[in-house]
C-alpha cells in the first residue's frame, strides 16, 4: 500500500458520510465492536496469505514467491473470509449490507481495481503489506469523479490519486502478524522438514525457534497429523514435550502454562500459543519443578 495516504475528507457534511459512516458501524457491531475487528481482521489477512503460500509443503516463504493465479486466489480468499467474519450474506455483488449491495475489493499492491458493475455502489476496501505487515480496511463510494479515467483490458479502474481522500478507514495501518517463515533462516527451516516424523519435525521446531510464541496453525502444519496436540502432549515418553525434557527445553502452552511462562519472563502467549524455552540457570528448573516440570538430563 501506499506509505503516504491523505487524511480521509468523509466527515458530517461529505455526501456519502451518511452511508458510509451507517455501513462502518453495522460492519464493527457484526465483528464484535472495533477492538475485536481489529483482531480478526489482521488474523484473517494471516491466515488468507499464509494459506496460499504454504511453507510446510512447497518450501516458500514469501507473497512474491506466489504464481499470479496465486495471488488472485487470496482476492477470492479474503472475500470469502470476510464475509464469513462478519456472518454477511451474498448479495447480487459480493455482499449485501443493511440492504444495499457491497464489492469487495482486495490488494496486496498500491490500489485496487473496480468493476464496472460496482460503479457508483459502496465497496469493501481490503489491503495488505506484507513487507510491513500492516493492513487496512475502507470503506468508499465507486463514483467515476473518484476513480482513474484509464482503465486496464478489463475496463476496471483504480482509485485517483484524489479519490484516496474519500476512503472512510475502519483500520488504518493496522499491524497484523508478520509471516512465521519470514523471522526462521531458510537452514532452520531445512532442519525442521528433514524430520521424517511428527515428533521429529516438532521437537526440530521448537528447538530451533525458543523464547517466541508460536501458533498453533504453525504447530499443525509442521507436523502433518490429524492428531497433531498428541504429539505435542507428554506420551510415555515418546512426544515431543518429552523429547526436549532430556534437552532441558521447556515446551509451554499458553492455555496451561501461563503462569510459568510470566515467570520465565517470556513473551506473553495466547491461549493456541506454544513456545519453548532452553532452562540454563537453577532458577528456571526450579520455578519449572514448582509447575510439575522436571528436567530430566
């Protein structure tokens, strides 16, 4: 997206403020008020892209590692995505909001581009950066006095440099998780997938990336198992948590491990978060042995 974006001009008195303003807040009661838009959106811009990608089977780590069909398909992704977010239905575009119907309209790039069908209706603005990972959400009207006068072979249009100021923003810059892959070197990645087994490539992962949460849509992908939270579980010895027990590494959720981990001084984990942490010194392997957890050397 664009680093330098106008302030938006949609205030009492701007001819659509009414129904966008009328739009934005049936779109934050449905997500569960703007502290929880916020949270499921950038989760959904997540998921949507890393969906794509892949890393576990294909080996890539990146949005520009993508074929072009690719990169249309997480369009097509976030527009499915968003409607199930907000429980919308499909209208006669992609979505029908207080009666009226909606485009929506994605990209990954600077701008979007605009249907001829959607002209003069409200759109769904959807952006992401991956190489910032922030996000955006908007709201506008597709009148032509806002959009380019050129068009592609497609007869879409883009947003005019001038038509960016009557975007009203639901999220603006909003930061969303960076891709996983992305903050792993590509020889720790290479250590994970040589594991021929879901212990082996689990136990590689958290050796290889301590001290930072870790979701559990990672955890699942790397292990390739229908019962993938098994493997991750004590099991007579043989999982994984009891694998890095004898490494004197710690596996922690943060559904059941949240005090320790505070504790340990770690970064604080969701509820599906996991992280593991190497125990050096006595105090860890006491405030450990306090929570159950022996270090078995």
């Amino acid at each position: 997206m664009k680093k330098s974006i106008p302030d938006s001009i949609v205030v009492p008195g701007h001819p659509d403020y009414d129904l966008l303003t009328s739009l934005a807040d049936e779109i934050t009661k449905r997500a569960g008020g703007t502290k929880a838009l916020g949270l499921g959106f950038s989760a959904m811009i997540r998921q949507c892209v890393d969906d794509v990608i892949m890393t576990p089977k294909t080996g890539r780590r990146s949005y520009d590692e993508l074929e072009k069909t690719e990169k249309t398909y997480i369009g097509t992704r976030v527009e499915i995505e968003l409607r199930a977010l907000l429980r919308l239905p499909k209208g006669k575009l992609d979505t029908l909001i207080l009666g009226r119907d909606v485009d929506i309209k994605n990209t990954m790039g600077s701008n979007w581009m605009i249907p001829t069908e959607a002209i003069d209706h409200p759109c769904i603005l959807v952006a992401a950066d991956e190489k910032r990972a922030i996000c955006y959400l908007g709201l506008i009207v597709a009148k032509l006095g806002y959009l380019t006068s050129g068009q592609n072979k497609d007869a879409k249009k883009s947003v005019s440099a001038e038509g960016f100021a009557n975007i009203l923003w639901l999220l603006k810059e909003r930061p969303y998780p960076p891709n996983f892959w992305q903050t792993v070197s590509s020889a720790a990645i290479e250590r994970i997938f040589l594991g021929k087994s879901g212990n082996q490539r689990m136990a590689s992962l958290f050796r290889e990336v301590q001290d930072t949460p870790i979701k559990r849509e990672v955890v699942e992908a790397v292990a390739r198992q229908k019962d993938f939270m098994r493997r991750i579980r004590s099991d007579n010895g043989r999982g994984t948590r009891d694998i890095l027990l004898t490494e004197s590494i710690l596996l922690l959720s943060g559904d059941f491990n949240a005090e320790l981990i505070n504790q340990l001084g770690l970064p604080e984990c969701s509820g599906s978060d996991f992280i593991s942490h190497q125990v050096k010194t006595d105090r860890d392997a006491a405030l450990a042995s306090n929570h159950g957890i022996f270090i078995k050397k």
